[in-house]
DNA sequence: TTGTAGGCGTTATCAA
DNA sequence: TTGATAACGCCTACAA
C-alpha cells in the first residue's frame, strides 16, 4: 500500500559520511561518530582533527541508521485540520515550539477530516515515527480503534478517548455552564445555543450549557447547527432569528461563529450587542480581543493544552487524560453584572 | 553540534521487518520487499501468502533503508512563523496539501525570526530531508548562504533571493502602485502608508505605492512603521494620527495592520470609513470579508504561491524567480469610482 | 518468478 | 582512548 515517492525532487549532491571524514582525518569511523556523540570519550587532539575534517567536507551526521538501530526517529507526526481557525493554528505553533524544546521534530499532517487519519498515519509509520499528536478530534471508536493498531503512543486534543486514546480537553463542559451563568447573570432569558458539528468539544459544550440552564429552571434554549466557521455561522444566524424567535442571549460554539452572528445580528436585523442580545463565544482567538469585536468569550488554554499533550506523548505518565481549566473572559458582548 | 532526542519518548515495540514476514510466509526476504515495491514481478500466489502473513504481523514497510541507499527522502522542511497572520498558516496549509498530493512529507520548522534559521535547517538536515520551503523570508544574504551551503534546494516565498536562493513572490510592487491608484480614484489627496518592518515583501510594496505617487505628481506620503500585526498596527495608526497629520487615505502592508487601523480610526478619532478615510490592505485574509470589516485588498493567490514553490522545489525548473499576479478586491473601506 | 548476497551510514560491543 | 566488526531493514543486482 505505501510506495516512495515517484519523481526524485531536486537530487541533491550526496552528503560525505563519516567514512569519508574518518578518512581525510586519518582516525576510524568510530572515532568520528564518538565526536559527534553526545557523552564520548575522545582525546582533545583527535576531535580536534576531526572536526577539521569534518568542517572541510562539511559533514553532517546522518540520523537515519540511529533510527534503524533503535527504532526511535525523534519524529513526532502532528494531525490538523481547520487551518481558517486560529485556536487550531495557535495550537499548532505551541506543540511544535514544545516539540522542539524537547529536540523533536513535528512531521505535519493536513487533513479535513479524521476519515482518512489512519491511512495517513499508516504512511507516516514508514518512518518510524515515535508518535502522534491529533489536533483533530477522533470521531469515531473505529478509527481510534485503527490508530492504535498501528502501535504508536497517540494523544487527542478536545477529543474523546474511545476508551484507546490519550486525551487532553479543556473542561468543556465546565465551560459551558460558566456561559449559562454568564447570560442569565446578565439578564438574558431567551437562549439560543449555535452548536458545531459533532465532536466532543461541541457535545460537550453543549452538555454543559443544556445541563445548567435546566438546573436553573430555564426551559431548553433554541439550538441551531453553525458549523464551526464565519461564513456557516452566519448563514445559521441569520435562520434562528428568522424563526420569529428572538433570542436575547446567544452562546456560541466557537468564536468565529460568535463573530458572524454578531455581523448577522447587527448588519441584518439591526439589533444592539449586548442591549438587545448577549453574545458568548468560545477558544478566546486573537481576533476577539481586537477593538471593533470585543467579544466575551471562554478561553482556552492552548500553552497548557499543548504542554500536557507532549507530557503525555513523550513522558508515558500514568494518567491518560488531562483536563485543562478555561478561563471566562469579559467584554463588550455581554452585560456586566449589576451587583 | 547535533544530537539525538535525550530522552526515549514512549518506546513502542519494535515493529515487525520484512525478515519476519518472509519467515512467517516461507519466502525471502526478497520477495516481501518485491511484494511491498510498486512494479515488482510476483506471482500472485506468493503475494497472498505474504500478504497474509504481513497482515498478521501488522507489518509495516520501513522507509528508512531505501532513504539511506539513495540519500532521498520524501521529506521537506516547511520554515515558518508568524502563526498569528492567516496569509501565513493558509499557506502552510496549501503547500503542505500540495507536497502531500505528491506523496512528500512535510518536517515543519517554527521559528519567529529567520535568525536561526541556518541552524535548525542543520539539525534537519539529519533526516536527509530534500528540501526547503521557507514561507518566512529570508532577511539577509548571509543567511541565505548558509542555507546554500547546506547543499539542499531552497524556496523563499515573498523574499530576496540574495543571487542565491529560489523565489516565489505575489507582485508586491505593482500591487503597491494598484493601492496608489486606487486611492487616488478615490479622491484622497492626504495619503500615509502604514509600513511593516524590514522585509522584501514590505519594501516593494511601499517601493510601489511611493513610486506611483511621485508618478502621478503627488507629494510623498506619510510613513509609519506599524509592523505586521494588529496590536503593533493600532498603535502605529494612533501615533500617525496624533501628529496632528489627518489623512484621508491609508495603504497598510497588510490586512492585520488594515482591520487595526480601521478600529483605531473609528474608536479613538470618531472618523468614519470610507467617507473621511480610505484605507487598503494587503493579502486578503478571511477576516477581510467579515461583514462587519468589509476591508478592501490586494489579494495574494496563496494557491499560487503554495503551486509554484512545490513546483520550483520539486521539478528544478531552470527559472529561479517566479512572480504571481496580485488582485484587487474592492469593499467597503474604499470609495468606489464616481465614473 | 524466486533466492542469495552486498551495501547504505550509523551505533554498540568488544578487543587492543 | 582508539579500532575493528556486527548489527539495523531494506533495495538492487545477480544467480538459480
């Protein structure tokens, strides 16, 4: 099923081994790889030689036999999609700075969905990769059940475990409820919810929200599909409030959806935020602190998130989920409390 | 200067060899790697068989062999930074989707200045990668030679190629003189150009836009340094517009730096868009279409960019420098023509 | 069509 | 402290 890849790309000269510096050095092979390994023993005045050798040819230690002797490449593969969402990017950016303190190399997947992760991941295996950081949820117990035959430590992002996979979550659900409090705390009574597509962060958060809102005596809130992007959030916007319904507070699944239901609620019905409708979105990306946004939303904690999912990849501990705290950030999207 | 990964990250067990197989299929070993090689001459009994036993194992081919007998490996190294503009990950995304359409891997590289880059392109260079995609440009020639002397193919999107390295560029200068004109159609006459810092991309599109201005008999604009993100390119604009300086038409070097300006101009001065300012971005990132931004830009083909870097990387064409034709969008924060 | 044997560039083991 | 040698797992002749 794998294959190399067809048309050689830009043949390159080949490199000089260590063969060829242990000769110009007049030493042995093993002397060169001695001084190029970490904790050698090697006499001042031979590395000395080598390392002009070495210079000369402009050698570079080759890692791939290591790989083949021991198995482990250093290479970590690192599953993303949703490239248009900064929370995803972010997370990326923060796993590879991670990886790279740690002297691991990030091997990038990019997929849209997680249908096709394992059939990637098994082309990845070629090259003995060490393991895998998905930032993409698993959806299905199936595929987690594919990716774990391939035998490699596997770690989710904000997905579920199936019972197989490491997981690190923010607590979702936890943060779900905070947006309930938070809108009827501001005086909203007439919720509306825009859900993502399935997956765990989205269940979740929905979980949370449905579930304090019922402990609160609430009636459950209006709850539409939006995607996680812009352009479907709008769209989904622009539906609930064309039902007759007027919701007065909107908790969002993701901040670009709470972005385009803010264009959606302003520019098509000429609605005031908070006034008229509160607004609460969710990752707390760049873009909902600039100016003209100003959104309240929940963030998440990508640095932590990022750390404990390498901790749980590369330090094997006993726990095999994490949860990470949000945090609730306030602004100019809903009503500042009135005690 | 190099070494391996300090600590083991979660040992897998060693994976199965072809040598195993062929033991559990009563073959060679031969004939499992014929079997797992794309035009191989097998009979289709012995390849049952194998593959049997193959999957029994879970066998999985390992690539590394055949990288070290032909020094290629599959792998490029995608250099980037800037993880918090959109152009940058979108183009992560692309070229990433593009190399793996043509069955190469991607080693990505995050650095936020292109200082160390020769360094851990070095450490790369372990893996026999094949080559560089760098989406962050390459400031100075001394780097780009050493980069060079690595010996692999390099691609510098939106840089100076220093005589050295390959390049892919959107047309920044023209697309500079199209911001001028356009300005100027708009009727502003009190223009300021909001810089980026030092970079290739930021130099020819203010070489452009002040260029068209002197051509068209105009006095030299107003000039900020307002980097390339949002925070740096608020304060850049309330600054500029403290001076006491009120222009009526802005060109930003990009769209962060544009939505930044928009939310400075409006929050901080009361002035309205486009009636008391004009102003122009540059990459059209998603947010540009936002209706509640609705930010006129240059458009870069990023689908270009990401095309034509695989292709300069991959298929070693003989031109060096490629050039991508920018696109104006029109929106809302630019008066539209009278006639 | 299949098997045998040599080699890719290291690291690890042992002997000197 | 250094050198010789055997792996690692596959590919590629070449032989059968």
């Amino acid at each position: 099923m794998p294959s190399r890849p067809p048309r050689p790309p830009a043949a390159s000269l080949p490199q000089p081994s260590s063969t060829a510096v242990a000769r110009l050095a007049g030493v042995s092979q093993s002397t060169v790889s001695r001084v190029f390994s970490a904790g050698a023993a090697v006499s001042a005045k031979v590395r000395e030689r080598v390392m002009t050798a070495a210079a000369e040819l402009n050698y570079r230690p080759n890692a791939l036999p290591g790989i083949l002797q021991t198995g482990r490449s250093g290479i970590i593969a690192v599953v993303m999609g949703g490239f248009y969402n900064p929370f995803f990017t972010e997370s990326l950016q923060r796993v590879t700075a991670i990886l790279h303190a740690r002297r691991l190399e990030t091997m990038l997947v990019e997929t849209s969905s997680d249908g096709n992760i394992e059939e990637i991941v098994g082309d990845l295996s070629r090259y003995r990769i060490d393991g895998v950081i998905s930032l993409l949820a698993i959806g299905s117990a199936c595929v987690a059940q594919q990716l774990e035959s391939t035998g490699l430590p596997i770690v989710a992002v904000n997905s579920f475990g199936h019972g197989i996979l490491r997981t690190v979550s923010t607590d979702n659900r936890g943060a779900g409820a905070a947006a309930a409090d938070l809108l009827l705390r501001g005086g909203s009574r007439r919720l509306a919810y825009l859900a993502g597509r399935d997956s765990a962060s989205q269940s979740e958060r929905e979980a949370g929200f449905l579930g304090r809102l019922a402990e609160r005596g609430m009636p459950p809130p209006e709850v539409v599909i939006a995607g996680f992007s812009y352009e479907e959030g709008y769209d989904a916007t622009v539906k609930l409030l064309s039902t007759g319904f007027r919701p007065d507070g909107i908790f969002c699944v993701d901040d670009l959806v709470a972005i385009s239901a803010m264009d959606a609620i302003r520019q098509e019905f000429g609605l005031s935020i908070p006034e008229d409708v509160q607004v609460i979105g969710f990752d707390n990306i760049p873009m909902a602190s600039w100016r003209g946004i100003n959104l309240t939303t929940l963030n998440q904690d990508i640095e932590a998130l990022a750390v404990e999912s390498v901790h749980l990849l590369a330090d094997d501990p006993p726990q095999r989920e994490v949860t990470v705290p949000f945090r609730l950030i306030e602004r100019g999207t809903t009503r500042a409390p009135p005690g």
